[in-house]
C-alpha cells in the first residue's frame, strides 16, 4: 500500500504536508475521533479524503449545502477518485440508484446532508455497506443551526450508533470553547484528538473603512482589483438592489443568496472568472475551494467575530497578498443592534 506521502504527491501533487495535517491523517487512520480546527484555506478537506484512500469501505461525509456538496464531488472525480452526492433535488428512483452505486461500484465518498441520515432507506442501505469513517464538514453548524434551523444535526450520534460507531471527524474553521464542547457532546466523540493550528493569516491583511458613501467605496474597490470578489451584505434584497447599483456604475457583478436560481451555474460563472464580482448573502462561500479570492468585502456588518473569521478568511487561499474589508457607516451599527434586539420576544408574551 502506497504511504499517505506517496498519496499526497499522486491525487493532489504536493512534496509535504501543511501543519498539523499529517498528524490528523495519522490520527483518523488509527482509528481515533477526530475533532480538528484549521483555518479557511488550511487543508481541511485533504485531512479525511486522503486516510479513506487507505481504509477499507465508503466515507460518508455529512455537509451543509448542495453547492459545498458539488464542489467537492467534482474536485475529486476530476483527480480521479470517485464521489457522489446526494440531495434534496434528486427524485427517490435517482437515491436508490445512486445508493446502488455507492454499495456496488467501488466509491470512497458519499457526501448527504443531515436530514437524509434519518430516513429509512439511508439507514437500510448503510446497515449493509462497509463504513470507514463519518466526516461532519463546517461542525460548527451543530452548534449554530443545529438547536432549531436543522435539527437533524444534533441527531448523527444516533445515526453513528446505527452503523456500529466508525471513527469520526469533525471539521470546522472557527468554534468558540463553548461550541466545541457543544460539538463533541452532541457528536459524541469518544476521547477526541482535538488539533488546532494558528488562526494568523500573514497574507492577509484585514481593514475597516468608515464612510457615508458606502457605494462610491465599493466602486472603486472593484475597479482597482483583480482576481475574485466577494462581497456580502445580509439580505437578499440588498444583494440584489446593490448589483443594479453597480451596474448603473459599469461594474458587472452577479447575486448569489439562498432564493437564487442556477446556483451551480452561478458558482461556476464566478469560479471560471467569468464573472468575478460575487454579491452574496452568507449562504455563499462555504466551502468552495476557490484559490484566487483577492478580496472579501463586508457590506454590512457580519453578526459575530466567528462569522467574520468564516467569511473573511475565504480571501487568499493561494497564499499570495488578499484583503478583508469591512466598509461601514454610522447607521450600520445602529441596524445590527435592533435586528438583535427584535430577536427576542416582547416582555407581555413572554409573560403570557
């Protein structure tokens, strides 16, 4: 059997290792629990696709968005390794199929979301497959969705119970104390080999500009930049209402938020620098492996440091110089607090 170097160097055609990856290759090939923390841009993915090369059976990895699914599906079967997904756009006959595929047809990876663990034919199938690891990409959405956006999170232990308890890792770029506790509670994690490297980014540098023109800022960002951009704001109609600004001002960007259309056309425009401006909602970014992000600018202020770290940290994956940009007004910081303020109950209901 080929060494996890001599893997490195044939599927993705690096010398060596980034920090820490190797130790968390070792960790899971082992047979250990896994729960590790790199920085967006450090290696996440490579730290369980290449150690399923070398175990028996399929990996199952549990993803939060089609789009995070596709992307990493497609990497893969372009190195030569094959992946599937399956989604929530899939008719029932395409499922059966692909499961068919996935017992008989010699794949490594199959990437699902959360919900689709908790329905019967999902359990059937796995209780006949041969499971190497469960992977639980962007972990930290357990502990932010997981409570009551998408339930089905907090249910993979039951899952993992299920299919006789192979090893697990959990993936994330940022997690708090509190939420990695959360995370290994709610996953269950048998004594985790927790690893973290640094959060430093050094090629990127990270600014705030304050202004009440916060279009003519904007403007000439992107007419000065080169290689991709993301831009995000908080709402889809600001998204939407901002690329017709920009287009009025010659500048042509797309929209991305979670109510768009042709999402993968979308995604692939952007990646192929077709169209390199990308005004997005948060639903847009995770976990696309895009190298050439020069910059990210904030539109609107992000809703926690965690967020902006996630979000930010998509510019500069090639290593090279990228910039991280909150552009701000005074009103800004007056939004921000009454949306947090109007996410809670009224004190009479409350009392009712």
């Amino acid at each position: 059997m080929d060494t996890t170097k001599e893997i490195l160097k044939k599927y993705w055609g690096f010398d060596s290792f980034r920090p820490k990856q190797e130790g968390i290759i070792n960790d899971l090939i082992n047979g250990k629990d896994v729960f590790a923390l790199l920085p967006t841009g450090g290696g996440k993915s490579l730290c369980y696709q290449l150690p399923a090369l070398m175990k028996e059976g399929i990996t199952i990895v549990i993803s939060p968005l089609i789009s995070l699914m596709q992307d990493q599906v497609s990497q893969l079967n372009q190195k030569g390794i094959k992946a599937i997904c399956v989604n929530s756009g899939m008719s029932y006959r395409e499922i059966d199929n692909a499961l068919d595929n996935v017992r008989y047809g010699d794949y490594k990876f199959l990437y699902v979301s959360p919900e689709r663990l908790q329905t019967k034919i999902f359990i059937e199938r796995f209780k006949l497959m041969k499971i190497g690891f469960i992977v639980v990409d962007e972990a930290h959405c357990i502990s932010q969705w997981g409570h009551d956006f998408r339930p089905a999170y907090r249910q993979i232990a039951q899952f993992h119970s299920i299919i006789n308890k192979p090893p697990v890792m959990a993936l994330t770029a940022t997690a708090t104390q509190r939420v990695k506790a959360d995370i290994i509670a709610s996953l269950e994690l048998e004594d985790p080999q927790l690893i973290q490297t640094s959060f430093f980014r050094p090629n990127l540098s990270y600014q705030v500009i304050h202004t009440e023109n916060k279009l003519g800022t904007i403007r000439s960002m992107l007419k000065n930049s080169s290689g991709n951009t993301i831009l995000y704001l908080r709402t889809r109609k600001h998204c939407e209402t901002l690329v017709e600004q920009l287009r009025m001002e010659g500048i042509h960007a797309r929209y991305f938020h979670g109510g768009s259309s042709k999402k993968s056309e979308l995604i692939d425009d952007w990646q192929s620098g077709r169209e390199p401006i990308m005004v997005a909602t948060s639903a847009f970014g995770m976990g696309i492996d895009q190298a050439n992000v020069r910059q990210v600018i904030h539109a609107a202020l992000p809703e926690s440091i965690e967020s902006y770290y996630q979000e930010a940290g998509r510019a500069g994956r090639d290593e090279r110089p990228a910039k991280a940009t909150i552009v701000t007004s005074a009103r800004d910081v007056q939004v921000i607090s009454s949306q947090f303020m109007d996410s809670f109950p009224r004190a009479d209901l409350v009392r009712q």
